[in-house]
C-alpha cells in the first residue's frame, strides 16, 4: 500500500529522531532507501505539503491564511519554540479555535526560519572518501570479519589498515566484538608503527563503521586519552572505507584459518585469541 503524506512525514521523522541507523530504521520499516530519500529531498525544499503525489501546485492558494492569523502563529511559535509544525497545529487550533494544517504551519515557519534541526540529520553518503590521505599513518581503517570455524564456533577478526599503503598495520582474532578488543587491536597497531612511544605532531585519524563496538563511550574515551581522531562513516555505505570490502582473503589452512596479505602475500595462522603485526 502507497504511503499517504501524512505516513511519509512520520516516517521522516521517526527516521530523524531514532538512534540507529538511517537503513536499519527503513528496514524495519519496510521503506526503500531510494524511495525515502525522494522524500526526504522533497520534505526539504518545500515541507509536509510537497510530498503529495500531484502533478502541479496551483498557481493561487484559495485558503491562504490571514496575515493576522500568520501573526499570531508566528508569536505562538516564538514563544514556545520546543513545539513541532504539528503540535504547533494542534495547540493553536484548541487555543485559538481556528483550524490550521501541520503544512500550513510548517510552511510559515520555514519562511520565517523559525524551524529547528533534527535531532539527527540525515546526511547522503559521498561515493568515495574525499580527504585522500598522501602519507602512511595519517589514516588509519579499521573492521571486523566474522570466521565461523568449525568446532570452535564464531570468532572476529579485528583489523587495522593503513589508508595509503593498504597494509594491515595489526590484527587481533577475537572471540567478541567489544571496544576493548578495538582498542586491544589499536594498541598493537601504535606499538608497530612506533607511535606508542614517539612524540609525533599528528596521530592517524581513525576511519571506522557504526558498530556498536566503534560507537560505544568506552572506545572514545580511549581515543580521546591516545589523541587520535575518530571518523565514522556513512552507515551500510562501503565507499566512505574505500580499501574494505577486505585487503585480504581468507582461507582454509590446517584445520584452521589463514588470510593472504597483498603487500607482502603471506600466509598467516589465525588461532582463536590470536594477534599480531606485520
């Protein structure tokens, strides 16, 4: 069934307010991405009423509201600014007992710059990362790949990657995918490039997804005591990590698991809460 207008605005806003991620949010709620984001570019330019599905909009407004209506709608939202287009609508109709629509009010309030940001913007991805990095270690990427290893169960793969060279600066096999075995994996990455113990005037940048593992408290207070930057990219967008899908490939190797790696094509052993650096 085609979503009305009035679903299409909730669904923006339940996609601008909901603290996961903007496809996880439209998975759940059965919405195309493609389709959302038409939406959301048409919710932008001209508010609720531009999200009808109408060939044209009429050059006259036959139900323009009255420049003393305007007025008082105007005070009403300056003086309780915490107030939606739609709450707006609904209090000043129970106070003031003259109807007006959330795409009237939103509109009004958009001519007057009156209407306040999301409490998450929603951003497009870029196809590819735009700041390219000219050096070693001044980006550094960072994931998990999951290993189902027969007889053992799941385990994790934590990687960190030289943005420039595309070397596996460390790596950690582990059994969760906790901010401690990120910071475990980033350690052993500062410990090999030697950044551990030299004073340097710029530390990496660090380029990760939005697990919940590269989002949590833990991991960015530990970021925030080694000085390193942290940058997320776009959720379930590969390009913004436009070294991963992976710098290498794993394979079978003695009853256990081994990756290949491109800069030096080593077979390496990977054992359950193994790591280590090349």
């Amino acid at each position: 069934m085609k979503p009305s207008p009035s679903d299409r605005v909730e669904i923006i806003r339940l996609v601008e307010e909901s603290h996961l991620p903007a496809r996880r949010t439209l998975e759940i709620l059965g919405i195309a991405r493609s389709s959302f984001y038409r939406w959301y570019d048409r919710y932008q330019r001209g508010g609720p009423e531009a999200l009808a599905d109408r060939p044209s909009r009429p050059d006259r407004v036959w139900n323009r509201i009255p420049d003393e209506i305007r007025a008082q709608l105007i005070e009403m939202a300056l003086d309780h600014p915490e107030l939606s287009p739609r709450e707006l609508a609904v209090r000043f109709t129970d106070e003031k007992r003259y109807f007006v629509s959330e795409a009237s009010v939103y509109r009004l309030l958009k001519s007057q710059d009156l209407i306040p940001s999301p409490a998450y913007i929603v951003i497009k991805a870029a196809e590819e990362f735009k700041e390219k990095t000219t050096a070693p270690n001044q980006l550094w990427q960072t994931d998990f790949t999951y290993l189902k290893i027969t007889g053992w169960g799941w385990y994790y793969l934590s990687t960190v990657l030289d943005d420039f060279s595309r070397f596996i600066v460390a790596w950690k096999l582990c059994a969760t995918m906790k901010a401690q075995d990120v910071s475990d994996t980033l350690d052993l990455a500062l410990t090999k490039s030697g950044l551990d113990h030299v004073n340097v005037g710029h530390r990496p940048r660090l380029l990760s997804d939005n697990g919940s593992s590269y989002i949590s408290a833990d991991l960015a207070e530990w970021l925030e005591d080694k000085k390193i930057e942290h940058i997320r990219g776009a959720p379930y967008h590969p390009q913004t990590q436009g070294n991963y899908p992976p710098p290498f490939s794993v394979r079978p190797f003695w009853g256990g698991f081994g990756f290949l790696h491109p800069p030096c094509h080593g077979l390496v052993s990977l054992n359950p809460c193994a790591h280590g650096s090349h």
